[in-house]
C-alpha cells in the first residue's frame, strides 16, 4: 500500500470514528486531555533534550515556550470544556414568538493541523489541545526540518491514543501534499505566507475552513521618551530568544534620532548581560535551524553596516545576534521577514513618515512601540494594522489564554488561545423549536399590507 493509499484508508476510518459521536460528550474530551496532560508530564526529558538537538534551545527556554506552554493550554482547557460545550440560549424575535432559540457548540469534524519547525511542539500541540476541546478527530503534521521533535511527538500520541482519533504522519513536503488532497473540515496552518497560500488554494477545493497563523515583518518603534535600558532589554529578549526565529519577534527598529545612540548602547550592553561575549557558546542561545537558513540569513548581512554580531557558522547552525544600522528600505533585509538573530535598527525624525511606511506595508503579525506619551500610542493604534501589539513590550501580547492570538491580512486569518481556540474548531449550530400554535396568516402569500405598513411591522417585529 503506497502513502496516498495508506492516508485515504486512515481517512476513511477516522471520519467513521467522529460519525460515531464517541467525541461529542465533554467528559469523554476532558478524560482524553487528561491522557495529554500525563504523557506530555511523562515525556518532558524526552521533548526537553529533543527541543535542545533540534534548535538548541536551553531547557528553561524550551520548558517555558514549549512544554509549559502546552500543559498551561491542556490545564486551561480542562477546566473550562464544560463551560464552553454548554448550549447557549439566545434571543428569539417577536416575529416567530413563541420559540425558543439555542446555540449549540459542535465540533468541526476532522482537522489537519500543519506544525512549522521554530516551536515544533507548541504549535502542534496547542492547536491539538483546542481541536480535541471542541470534540473534534485530529491529523497531525510535524515538521520534518525538527526531525527528533518530530518523533517524540508522534511517538507519544501514538502510545497514548488511537490512530483513528488523532493520526500522526512524519516526513517530508510529498506528506503535507497529500494530506492536503484529502477532505478536511478545518486546516489549521502555521508556517510563511507563501506556503499559507499553497494550503488556502488546496483548501479551496473542497472548500475547507481554514486558520492561517503566518508572519510578516514586525515593526518596533522607539521614541525618545522611552526608558532606553528598559526597552533595549525587553527587545533584546524578544528578538534573539530561539535565535530569533519566533513570528512575533521585532523584525526592525524605528528609533527616534536622538534616542539612537544611546538605544544601539544598550542594546549591546543587553545582548553580553545576556549571552556573554561570545554568543555563539553560550548555553542560553539557540541554533539555527539547519544550515541552509544560516546562509540565508548571511545573505541579510552582506554590503550591510554591522555594528554588533555578523559572524555565521553553519557547521554549528550559529548566528551571532546581530544589528544592522540604517539598511535601505530596499534592501533584502528590509523586504523579507528575517525569521533569525537579525535586527535593522532605522533613524527616524518624523513620526508621520514613519507611519506612511509602516501603512504601505503589508499588516504584519505584530507591532510593537515604545513610548510614554499616551497620545502616541493612541495614534499607533489606531493609524496601523497588525495581528496584535504590544506597547512598551514585545511578544506579551500572545501570552496568556484570554487574549486571542492571529494575524491580520498577509500575516494571517482566524485566531486562536484559549475559548478562541475553542470557537476557531466548532461549529455554533442555530436552533429553532416553536410550537405549531399560533400561525397567523400574515406571514404567507398573498401579503396584503401595504408597503408603508409592512415597513412598521418588520421593524418591530424582526428589531
């Protein structure tokens, strides 16, 4: 039996299984999250030390971003399926008085989750944690550039579930393909926006919902106001953790002329108060992810102005962190997402022209801004677009389980964390139950009123 044909036959007996309705109660999910939370709380060496080969991810990093991470969602999720599962009563208009009308949360039936490399545990088993929430039968898709996560990953669900629930299938571009041949009733992508929309078109066919978690080129502005060490500190964390390599990351600074100089100074003092003097030793930094990213991000350096880092070693997949000062805005650098240890920092005098360029842009996954001035980020907020932002920050704003996480535009659609991701893999299925007393004749043809009066009564009895 080839792969197409191995897939098409695990297809057939998952969409039995949901047919079964064995998923639908939410004690039967609560009791498979709980099989989750054990195996995962059995297999943290195992992730940890995986986590660590593949990006050489330090284990409190890796443990905070990745393991943790995904036993606070299963945690969350526990705690409030029921909540969620629950029928909602809603208002029904005068015009079908009486009846009763309810708001029932059903699962989407079988999802495709498409993990990428950078977290290749959270963000295959977070969206995992919400798809099994809403009483869904999953397929998962690792990534195959994190081939040890990879395999501990599937390992660990195979031991814990069966296949017909949640499906696992490593390897390589030719497995997500045919994958995406399939009938799925929700795709949950996380990857570029160039494969996002190989995955958008393959889902059209069918036509397939689809959740797109992309990326872009994520804007930090730095005003003269702001507390320099702090700011560098807060973006130093979040540009260079996991190497850079983060969705969310600043992917260029905007600094005020005046506050330049003294920012570029802590942002060196941040990178040594935090990896030493040599980064590329130190065992708080990561690895790039193979050695052909390494040269892509070599690429960004070349005929460029560093002033901090520069040096590549693809043998030890190492980047050091590394600034750029005053790139062209045509340059490479400032035209592709960096995805890496990569950071141009711009001068800016004028605070309208920074926003006309940030405007001409694509809306990025994030934006970030650094000021006291509660006029100005105001102004931030409301001139420009972006999946979310953060003020006086960088990356918070996808922390926690009540604020949603998404892009906007190129940098993504639909949402996820927490209840959001509970709504992006359900159904909220409308229903209607009235009596067969009264039916008044006014609702059928022939209608007799007049236009005029016809007008009255819809807007009272529909408002």
């Amino acid at each position: 039996m080839d792969m197409h044909d191995e897939m098409k036959d695990w297809h057939e007996r998952a969409r039995a299984f949901f047919a079964c309705g064995t998923t639908r109660p939410p004690e039967w999910r609560i009791a498979q999250l709980k099989k989750l939370l054990a195996a995962v709380e059995l297999r943290e060496k195992d992730l940890l030390e995986a986590l660590n080969k593949d990006l050489g991810k330090p284990a409190a990093e890796a443990y905070l971003s990745e393991v943790g991470w995904v036993l606070n969602d299963i945690r969350h999720a526990i705690r409030h399926v029921k909540a969620w599962s629950r029928p909602r009563r809603c208002r029904s208009p005068l015009a079908i008085w009486p009846a009763r009308s309810v708001l029932h949360p059903e699962p989407a039936g079988l999802v495709l989750i498409l993990a990428p490399w950078n977290y290749p545990l959270q963000l295959l088993f977070s969206p995992l944690v919400a798809a099994l929430a809403a009483g869904n039968v999953v397929c998962l898709k690792p990534s195959e550039l994190t081939p040890t996560v990879a395999h501990v990953a599937a390992t660990l669900i195979r031991e814990t579930f069966p296949s017909e629930y949640i499906g696992v299938w490593e390897g390589d571009r030719a497995v997500a393909e045919t994958l995406l041949s399939l009938r799925f009733d929700h795709i949950f992508f996380t990857g570029s926006t160039a494969v996002g929309r190989s995955v958008m078109a393959a889902a059209a066919k069918f036509p397939t919902p689809v959740t797109l978690e992309l990326g872009g080129k994520s804007p930090c502005i730095v005003c003269a106001d702001a507390d320099l060490r702090v700011a560098a500190r807060r973006i130093a964390w979040g540009k260079f953790m996991n190497a850079g390599q983060v969705c969310v990351a600043p992917d260029y600074l905007l600094v005020e002329r005046s506050a330049r100089d003294g920012l570029i100074a802590e942002l060196r003092k941040a990178i040594r108060d935090f990896y030493g003097a040599d980064p590329g030793k130190s065992p708080h930094y990561g690895r790039i992810v193979n050695s052909r990213h390494v040269e892509r991000l070599r690429t960004y350096t070349q005929g460029q102005q560093a002033i901090q880092g520069g040096d590549c070693d693809p043998e030890q997949r190492v980047v050091e962190p590394t600034l750029l000062l005053d790139p062209a805005w045509d340059s490479p650098v400032m035209q592709e997402e960096i995805f890496g240890p990569v950071l141009p920092i711009l001068t800016f005098d004028d605070l309208n022209a920074v926003l006309r360029e940030i405007k001409r842009r694509p809306a990025p996954l994030a934006l970030y801004l650094f000021t006291r001035r509660r006029e100005i980020q105001e102004r931030i907020r409301r001139e420009t677009a972006s999946g979310g932002m953060a003020i006086n920050d960088t990356v918070v704003q996808i922390f926690g389980h009540a604020m949603p996480f998404g892009g906007v535009g190129e940098s993504g659609m639909g949402v996820y964390h927490g209840k959001a991701g509970f709504d992006t893999f359900t159904h909220y299925r409308p229903v209607v139950t009235r009596g067969f007393r009264p039916d008044p004749a006014f609702r059928y043809p022939p209608i007799r009123l007049p236009l005029r009066l016809l007008k009255l009564v819809n807007r009272w009895l529909m408002g």
